[in-house]
C-alpha cells in the first residue's frame, strides 16, 4: 500500500470515528446525560404561587388603605377672654362658617373704654409737659449762669417723661386694635362641615384647665387613609376616581380621593406601611391621601383595603378559585391539559376544565382537575410523562421555557376551550430570537439548535455515517 493509499485510509477512519462520536454525542444529549426519562428532572412550581385570583396583589398602581374615622377639628376658646354662651349641643351638624359660640363683648368692651382712656391721659401729660418746657425755656434766657442749669435739667426731665409716654400711647394702640377685633369677632365659628361633639359647659372647662371646647366631626361615619410615597406621587391627585377592593373577599367600592396631605407621615415599627430600614437615606417618604366612597356598605372601622387608580379599568371579573395564565395551558385534541407532578413525584398529563377567560391579562379560570396545592411546569417540548419533578432550579435537567414553545400559532377559535391552543411541539422554521442568543453560553446555544433541529441532525448524521461507511469500505477495497 502506498503512502498515499495510507493517509486517504487514515482520514477515512478518522472521519468514521468522529461521526460516531458526534451521533453519541446527540443520543447522549437527547437522553439527558445517558439516563432515562424518569431520571430527568423537570422544574414545577406551587399552583397557589401561579394563581392570578390570589386574595392579595399589589400592583404598581395600588395603594394600602385603612378605614378609620372621619376627620375631626378641636375648637379651642381664647383663654383670655370669657364665654359668654355656647350655641350648639352635642349631634348638632354645622356648616363651615357657623357660629359656635361667643364671647363676653361687654368685658371686652370695658377693656376697650379703659385702654382708650388711658391714651388720653398720656396725650394730656404730654401736652402740659410741652407747655412747662416752653415756659422754662423763656425764662432760662433771662438766667444767670447757675439758674440756667437747674432750668436744662426741668427740661430734659419733662422731654424723657413725654419720650416714655409716646411709647406709652403706641402700645396702648396696638391693644386697643386687638380689642375691636375682639369685638367684632366675638364668637367662634366652624372651620369644616360636620358634626358637633364632646361639648363641654363653661364649669367643665374651667374645671378641665384645657382650651378644647368641642370638636367638629366630617359628615359621614367613616373615610379611608391611603398612603403613597415619592415615587408613585404623579397618581394621586383630589378628585381622582379610584376603586377599593377588600382584602377579605371580592367586594369592591367605587371613590373619590377627598383630600392630599404633602406632610411625610412617620412610620413606626408597626406600622403596616413602613418597610423595617432603620436607614433614613435608604427609605422613601411616605404622605398620606384620604377616600370617601360612594358607599360604607361592608367596610368596618379599621379595616385594611387596597385602593388602585380607576383607570377605566373591568371589573366586572371577579376571580375567584383557580387561574393561570394561558400559556400554562397545553391542547390535546379538544382536550385542555397541564403538566402537572402526581403522588408519585413524576410528571403526568394533568386534563383540566377550562372557565372564564380574561383576553385583557391573559389568563383562565381552572374549573377543575387542578387544585392549589398541586405543582405544574410551565410547558416545553422536551417534557414527557414520566420525567421526575422538582421544585429545585439547580437540580432541573429539562430547562423551563428554554425555547418559549408556547405557540397558538394556529389561530384562534372562537367558544368553548378551542382559544387554549397550545399542543406543546415546537414548529419548523420558527424564528430565531438573535438577541436571546447573544446573551448565550456555547453550551447554551448547542442545547438550542439541539433541542431545536437535534432529530433532523441525528437522521442527516445517520445517512452520513452509512455513507462514510460506504465510502471506507470503497477505500479499503482499494
């Protein structure tokens, strides 16, 4: 044999073994690392962690709010003046600007009288005090030198005292302006519109030592206290619309943001709106807002609610029980079905019966074959019944969602469970996510045309190597 006969046999054999070795290759991968199925393992998750009907949600245009009483204004007195009548009573309901009660104008008066009477007494020293100093100065003239003096001394006397009595006469102004403010503001009007409560009786009062005389309630038994922060500010606004939905069950109100409070609200340890940071630099201000509803029907005094913007969003869906979102959801002719974990730790077809569905979010009421307590896997081509659940990310064989072959593709039908329409394969010639793939490993990308093109390969491997077989023992025949 020559050499050249030699290198050819040489290169045929190696073209032989590396087909073998790229087929075992794919044999290997398809099989998930030379195991069986049953040792593959597949990543499910808790259907009451999927459940888009969960009984708490805070989106990011919801608001905790607590229902709590309505605003209430101290009416104080002035403690230096005297009560003269009190005219409203306990459950009375008042406008803003009604007159509360009023004060004893006549001692207010009297004040007055005196003050002014005292001004004029201070104008009338100062005017003969002028005359004396006039009188002395003429006859300091006509003095001799030692006379001259004791006449400078009279005079600077007189001039201090008039000094003293102008600043006199200043002050006694200013008291006598607050006095007839006095008098034409003798009585204590409402500063809001509501109810009158805890009024107290002038002995009670003075018995008390305080100077809160009653308080004014807001009509209407109760108002709702949200809380926002500066990062979602541009959303509340007075007079916004908004809808409050309990956290007990499905009842919802519809409302009107009343009033803003821009003053940060303190938070403390249990407070159900702070976040635990003791790091003022790292925490976010909160404010609080306040709701009246159309209605207090089912809201109890301190109850905790969730209050979202109304943004015209639908309502009229009251999800209760079970839902996923659609793309959980596998077809099987007619038949809707999950993967789900059985009793014994293995994936099953798991067939459920499908309800309302909301087109807006993307999910569906699971009438039955599923309850919350059971596990599924969101669905991928290479699943198969058998295969071992689990609930440990690291420990999944069977990658969740590695290719997204969630595909309705094949148009939607309208009526009954026909709009699921996953069926859980992938399709040929599905377009390729260019940027997904720049953020992938090699390894990553060869499981992706693997799993993607992996059964075409093996075929087209397969008429190779016979064909390379062929053609080594052409070769060796040589």
């Amino acid at each position: 044999m020559t050499t050249k006969k030699r290198i050819c046999t040489v290169i045929i054999v190696l073209v032989i073994v590396c087909t073998v070795c790229v087929g075992g290759f794919f044999v290997w991968k398809k099989t998930g690392k030379g195991g069986s199925k049953s040792s593959q393992k597949v990543y499910v998750q808790k259907v009451s962690s999927l459940n888009t009907a969960s009984d708490f949600k805070l989106s990011n245009r919801s608001f905790l709010g607590v229902v709590e009483a309505q605003e209430s204004v101290d009416v104080k007195y002035d403690s230096s003046k005297t009560v003269a009548e009190i005219l409203v009573k306990n459950g009375d309901s008042v406008k803003k600007g009604d007159k509360l009660l009023t004060y004893d104008v006549e001692a207010i008066n009297l004040q007055l009288e005196q003050a002014k009477l005292e001004v004029e007494r201070l104008q009338n020293e100062i005017a003969s005090n002028k005359s004396q100093i006039a009188e002395l100065e003429k006859e300091k003239k006509n003095a001799d030198q030692d006379a001259a003096v004791s006449y400078t001394t009279q005079i600077l006397s007189l001039q201090s005292d008039n000094a003293k009595n102008e600043y006199d006469i200043k002050a006694k102004n200013v008291e006598i302006k607050k006095l007839e403010a006095s008098t034409k503001n003798a009585y204590v009007t409402a500063s809001i519109d509501g109810t009158v409560k805890n009024v107290k009786t002038v002995d009670k009062l003075q018995q008390d030592g305080g100077d809160v005389i009653m308080q004014i309630t807001e009509e209407g038994d109760y108002r709702i206290k949200g809380r926002f922060n500066e990062q979602n500010s541009k959303d509340i606004m007075q007079g916004a619309s908004v809808i409050v939905k309990s956290r007990l069950d499905d009842s919802t109100w519809k409302g009107e943001i009343t009033s803003v409070d821009t003053s940060p609200q303190k938070n403390s340890g249990d407070d159900i709106y702070s976040f635990g940071s003791s790091d003022e630099m790292s925490q976010s201000s909160n404010y609080a807002f306040y709701v009246k509803p159309e209605n207090f029907d089912g809201l109890m005094l301190g109850q905790h609610v969730l209050i979202e913007i109304d943004n015209g969003q639908d309502t009229s869906i009251n999800k209760t029980g079970i839902w996923l979102y659609s793309d959980f959801i596998c077809k099987d002719g007619k038949k809707n079905y999950v993967w789900a974990k059985d009793k014994d730790g293995k994936i099953e077809k798991r067939y459920v019966e499908i309800g309302q569905k909301d087109e807006d979010n993307g999910d569906c009421e699971i009438k039955s074959g599923l309850e919350k307590g059971d596990y599924i896997a969101y669905p991928d081509k290479s699943i198969e019944e058998g295969m071992t659940a689990t609930t440990n990310e690291a420990d999944v064989s069977v990658p969740p969602n590695d290719l997204g072959t969630n595909d309705n593709s094949d148009g939607d039908t309208e009526g009954g469970d026909e709009d699921i329409a996953f069926d859980g394969s992938g399709e040929d010639g599905m377009a390729i996510d260019e940027d997904m793939l720049a953020s992938m490993t090699d390894e990553e990308i060869e499981e992706y045309f693997n799993k993607l093109y992996g059964e075409e390969e093996n075929a087209e491997n397969a008429d190779g190597e016979n064909a390379d077989a062929a053609d080594a023992d052409a070769a060796f025949a040589e």
